[in-house]
C-alpha cells in the first residue's frame, strides 16, 4: 500500500471561503482512497504562496529524505505556491526527494521528466501567478472602496483607540479604556512647552502604557504622535494605483485631542529652534567621551532615557560588559580626581598603552648578523689572521650594541606628564587629556590621553 502526506497551505489562519483548511483535507483523503493508498501524515503552512521556505513544507522534505512516506498529494497547484519560480523549484525539490506530486483536486499525477506534463505544469504555475496578482488587485480596489463608503481602513490605529469585533464580525472602532486619556496629557503638556525628551521622560516616570516593545517612551515616539492630524479625529489616506492616479480619503475616527490644541501645539512644534534640544547631552552628562572600558578600551554609552541613567560598555563582544549606574560612576571618578590633585600626582599612564617592542628592527639587525658570520667564516678560512678577525668582530658588535641601546631609548616612559587642575571640573579634566578606564567591580583607574 503506498503512502501518502498531504501538504494543505492557506494564505490566512480563518481562511474558511474558497478553498479552506477542511475542503483541501477532504479532497486529498477522498483522492488518497481512490488511489488505493494510505494518508500517514499531514504538514500545513499558513503563509503566502510567494514565499518558497515554509516550515511544513521543509519538514515534509525532511521527513521525505528518511523515507517515512512515498508521495506527496495536494489540492492544486495555487496551494502549492503562487509565483512561477517557487512552483517549479518546489516541484523538483518533491521529486527530486524520491516522492511522488500528486494534485487531488484534478485527480493525476505530475512526472516532471515527461516533457507533456511539465509542460502542463508549468503552464498551471502561470496561470497561479496571474491569478495571485488578481486577487492582489482585487483586495486593494476592496480596500479603496471600503474607505470611500466610511470604513476606516488604515493600520494601525493612533494611541488611545482600539479595534473590537461585534458578534456579527463587524470591525468597531473605539476608545481603548486603558490609553484614552494620555493622548491629552501629551498633547497638554507640549501646549504648555515641554519637550519631547521630558514628556518620554515622564510618561515613563508616571507608568503610561508602551506603545511599543520598547521599556520606555522614545522622544521620536512623542513627537510622532504630536504631528499626527489622526488625534483629532480625522487622517488622510493616499492610495496610489498604477492607472488613475491616488485616490485621497478623508476617514474620520473617534476624536482624542481638540483641534485648537492640536493647532496650537503644531505652530509651537514650528517656531521650536532647529538647533537641537536646549541643554546638551555633555551638559548633562559631563564625563561623556572619558570613560572607557577597562576590558576593550572602548567608549562607554550613556542611556539617558532610563531611570537615572545608565553607562555600559558598547562592544558587544567585550568579556568584560561593565555596566553602572552613571551618576555613582561620575561622583567616583571626580572623587578619584580630587584625591589625585592632593597627592600632586604629576605623571599619569597613557592610554590607550603604547607597545614597548624591546628587539632592535630586524631590517637593521639582520646585516650585522650576516657580517658576523661571514667574518668567522673568512677567520677559520685564513682569509683573516687572528688579530683581524678579532677586530672586525669587536666592531660588528659595538655595532650592534649601539642599535640595542637606540631601541631602549626611543621606548616610550611608563608615565605620561600631566597638569591636574587645582579645582577638579570635568570641563578641566577634559581639557587636561584625562580619561576613566572602568573595570567590573568598580575599579576606576585615571590616564593621560595620547595621540598615537
């Protein structure tokens, strides 16, 4: 008895018009009967037919290659995909796995290597591929028309609204209980002057609803939602069609902000200055650009939307990953700074650390040890008497004792001078090339700047 897996693909989970979940099962059983066979397993996609690498399917490629069934049967070939060159790979791939590509729903078998049938087949993938890009167009007309008779159409919804289904499956629109009373907060609070950055700050302090799945308020998410005409009741749609141009719809939505609000807060939004936000991130963040990490040397982040601020390191592959709160790591390092300036410490260590190479340049070494050589050579030849010999090798080696000492003494010093200020700022370490080096457990050690 031969052994059948049936593959059923839908497009959407309640896919209950057309061809359904329920109907493809049936007619793959009724053809499997007919045929003799045996049904021993069942593999389904809920995925568009464009895409080529589908769960299901891989699993029944999978299960095909241990030889746990010997043919594959589906509905047609619109189930099987939906484009052209995914049709004809898939096929080959069933095939080519040792399976036999059943269609129950026209009742034959596909056997690729006769031309007849591929050809067949590949005539049946066109007509999918025109028939998907039909439907395509068909939906969106749906949708245009849909919003021409009031329907709104648009996702997703502003903040503060929801969608709920009736028992009939009609789609409403209405205030969502836990968000409706926020949308005038913020709006109210940038009326009165504050900006993006404090109004995330402070959605986040009073626990708003996210309306992500971020941990806290962005100040992109805030003045979005500030330019979004939408809160007021009514939004826009542009739909764009290749023949006749956009078609523009007025939808209207339940109101969240009164107009006169919304307007005053966009000529506010207008008149702002374009020159960034009125303090600067080193203004509140002094020490930003001198704490480095003591694992990889890297630059430490400052996440200044979090609760007091955070500092970690930004290498991601970095075995150390120090992460502190900022404002204990600041009062730390200007602590560190002070008691530094009382000890009249002078001379700090460079960083980044400069390798010290202790072996002359092979490039210049390299000769001397050759003439070195040949001169011994040429001394156990008599080319050389004793005494010569002797003497040439005495000055080789001068030679080379003069390179060894250039190189100790173009080493860099252990130590890099510096000029601690008297009143410890961090506008004054800055200035005097301090950095932090942060290690895990706290450890702060201050070095001197270099240009390497």
């Amino acid at each position: 008895m031969k052994r059948f897996a049936q593959y059923i693909r839908l497009s959407t989970g309640p896919q209950e018009r057309g061809v359904g979940a329920e109907k493809q099962a049936r007619v793959n059983t009724e053809y499997v009967e007919r045929q003799g066979g045996q049904l021993v397993a069942t593999y389904r996609d809920t995925i568009t037919g464009k895409i080529k690498t589908r769960q299901g399917l891989d699993a029944l490629l999978a299960d095909a290659g241990r030889g746990l069934f010997d043919a594959a049967v589906i509905y047609d070939v619109k189930r099987q995909g939906r484009l052209v060159l995914p049709i004809l790979q898939i096929g080959e791939e069933i095939i080519g796995a040792g399976l036999e590509l059943h269609f129950s729903n026209s009742s034959r078998q596909i056997d690729l290597s006769d031309p007849s049938d591929r050809l067949l087949f590949q005539i049946e993938a066109i007509g999918a591929e025109q028939d998907y890009f039909y439907t395509v167009s068909r939906l969106y007309d749906d949708r245009i028309s849909a919003a021409l008779k009031g329907r709104f159409v648009g996702y997703p919804l502003v903040y503060g609204l929801r969608r709920r289904f009736t028992p009939t499956g009609e789609r409403v629109i209405e205030y969502d209980p836990e968000r409706q009373e926020w949308p005038l907060k913020i709006f109210t609070w940038a009326a009165q002057g504050l900006g993006c950055d404090r109004i995330a700050a402070r959605l986040t302090a009073e626990g708003a609803p996210l309306p992500g799945r971020a941990g806290y308020w962005r100040p992109n998410t805030v003045l979005v939602m500030l330019r979004n005409r939408a809160y007021t009741g009514q939004t826009e749609v542009v739909f764009r069609r290749k023949k006749g141009g956009p078609v523009r719809v007025v939808q209207q939505l339940p109101p969240l902000v009164p107009v006169e609000l919304f307007e005053q807060v966009q000529m506010r939004l207008d008149n702002a200055p374009k020159s960034g936000p009125r303090h600067s991130r080193l203004a509140e963040f002094p020490l930003v650009g001198m704490l480095r990490c003591g694992g990889c040397g890297w630059s430490l982040s400052v996440n200044r939307y979090t609760e007091r601020g955070w500092t970690r390191c930004r290498n991601r592959h970095c075995k150390e990953r120090v992460h502190f709160k900022y404002r204990e790591i600041e009062a730390a390092c200007l602590a560190g700074a002070r008691d530094a300036v009382q000890r009249g410490i002078v001379a700090l260590p460079p960083f980044p650390v400069v390798p010290v190479d202790p072996t002359p340049n092979p490039a210049k070494l390299q000769p001397l040890l050759e003439r070195e050589a040949r001169i011994k050579a040429m001394t156990e030849a008599g080319m050389y008497t004793l005494e010569e010999g002797r003497a040439r090798l005495e000055a080789v080696r001068r030679e080379m004792a003069q390179l060894e000492a250039s190189v100790a003494a173009s080493a860099p010093p252990a130590l890099v001078a510096v000029e601690l200020p008297k009143h410890v700022t961090p506008e004054a370490l800055r200035r005097a090339g301090v950095v932090f080096v942060i290690y895990s457990g706290k450890r702060i050690e201050m070095r001197r700047r270099v240009v390497t």
